[in-house]
C-alpha cells in the first residue's frame, strides 16, 4: 500500500485529481472505466477535475462510471440520493456521457436482484479501472459495514447507527436518512485494477490507522485494502495523525524519485 500524507485536505484532493487525470489522458481512445464515490471526501478532488476538464483539456468522453452505493427507497431525483449528487458535484460538469454514469437502483421494486445485476453491469463492463474511495469513521469502504464479508458483492446492507448519524447532515432530520443501501460488496470493490483512498480530519485518523496498518479483520472493513495489490491512501496530517510508520511514509516519497533515475 502506498501511503501519502500531506498538509490539508486541499493536498489530498490535488493528489487525487492527479491519479485520475494519469489513468484518464493515459488511457485515450480506448477509454476508462472510473469507480466513483460520493460523500464529502471526494468533493474537492471532483471540484478540481472538473477545473482540469474546463481549463487543461481533460476529457471524459471516452469514459464511463459506476458509483459505490445508493440509498434503498430515495427517488432517484431526490437532492440525497447518490444518482443525483454524483450529477451536481462532478459528471454535470464534465464531458462524461450521462447514460454511462451508472449507480444501484435503490428506487427497484426489487433491491436484491437490482443490486446482483449491477454486479454483473460492472463485470460485463470489464471491471473499474481506477476507484477512488472515501471512508466511513467506523472503517466502511462503500457502505460496507463492520462484519461485511471479505467476498461480498453489490448487495444489500443495513447502516450502522453511527453511520446514520455521520450522514444526517446530509437530510433535514436524522430520522429521513435510509437505513438501507445498495452497495458494491468488498470483493467487488477489489477487483478495480487501482484503487485511491481519499481522507481528511481528525475523524478519519482511526479508521485509516486500522485501514492501513491494522490486522486485517471484520471489524474494519477498509482493511481488506491489504489484500490489493494496487492501493494509494491518501490523507491530510489529521486524518493521518494515528500512524504509527509516518516517518517511513515520508521516506518513501523523498526517495521515491530516485527509483526513475
Ligand atoms: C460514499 C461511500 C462512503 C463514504 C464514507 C465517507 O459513496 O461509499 O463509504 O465514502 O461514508 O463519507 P464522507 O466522505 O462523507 O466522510
């Protein structure tokens, strides 16, 4: 796992835009397959995209997405749900075709088969090829929570109280936020061929202690990162406050350029 800590939240986001702005321009006509998340964490680094499409000539036409997760029962027109948030905070902005940018149907009749046919969507579209995440301060990745099976797919899953409460601020009251979802499962979630962990705050900084070096366990979910083979955290001094290699971390990337010499 490659970890980078830098001085604020603004660092992550320029960290991850360039992630993206690499596997986007690199992949060129034969197109990119992106994973996106919603939430806060990643809102600065879409920001900063969509200024790279505006000013830098980073084109999302040849691209296509699928997001993480979606609220069980939330039209997908309501201000809250991830279809629409995705649209206000990043793919409106961009030259990304709207009908490639795919999320769980958390509105089906059905949420258990909606979500097994995302599954499949994902497969049949040859896997994500670079996935940013967020995550939850109880470890989740997506909205899979603590006991989520290492080997989950998209599926649905019930919140933890703890996750209800972080989202609230996102809805009127706390008692309008679902307390079920549509999420990508843990083994879906590891077969993207790159993976960039995004984080800020000091109410991150136990989860991605545990996330990055932690034992790998059920309790926390982001552990199962361990098990990638290509997975870059990257985190503000706060978020990363809880280290306990941040020297070596630092040592890493002081050094790193002497590899390509
Ligand atoms: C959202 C998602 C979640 C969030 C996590 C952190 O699509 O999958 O795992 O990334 O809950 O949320 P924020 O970024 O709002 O702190």
């Amino acid at each position: 796992m490659e970890v980078i800590v830098v001085d604020t939240a603004e660092d992550v986001a320029q960290r991850v835009a360039d992630r993206f702005d690499t596997a986007v321009r690199g992949a060129g006509d034969a197109g990119i397959t992106l994973g996106l998340a919603t939430g806060s964490s990643p809102v600065r680094a879409y920001r900063e995209l969509i200024r790279r499409y505006r000013e830098e000539g980073l084109s999302f036409a040849r691209a296509r997405a699928f997001l993480l997760d979606e609220y069980v029962g939330l039209p997908t027109s309501a201000p809250q749900s991830y279809h629409r948030f995705i649209r206000d905070n990043f793919t409106d902005h961009v030259d990304i075709d709207d009908a490639l940018v795919l999320s769980p149907a958390g509105d089906a009749a059905d949420p258990a088969s909606a979500a097994a046919a995302y599954d499949r969507s994902i497969v049949e579209a040859g896997g994500v090829d670079i996935q940013i995440l967020g995550i939850g301060t109880d470890g989740h990745i997506g909205f899979n929570e603590p006991t989520s099976s290492f080997a989950s797919r998209t599926r649905v899953k019930t919140l933890t109280r703890q996750t209800v409460a972080d989202n609230a601020r996102f809805f009127d009251a706390p008692e309008d936020v679902p307390v079920h979802v549509l999420t990508q499962g843990l083994g879906t979630i590891l077969e993207a061929r790159k993976i960039v962990l995004a984080a800020s705050g000091e109410s991150k900084a136990e989860a991605i202690a545990q996330a990055v070096e932690g034992p790998v366990s059920a309790l926390w979910p982001a552990t199962a990162l361990q098990l990638h083979p290509a997975v870059t955290v990257v985190v503000d001094r706060e978020a990363g406050s809880r280290l306990a290699l941040g020297d070596y971390y630092q040592f890493v990337q002081e050094n790193k350029a002497r590899l390509s010499r």
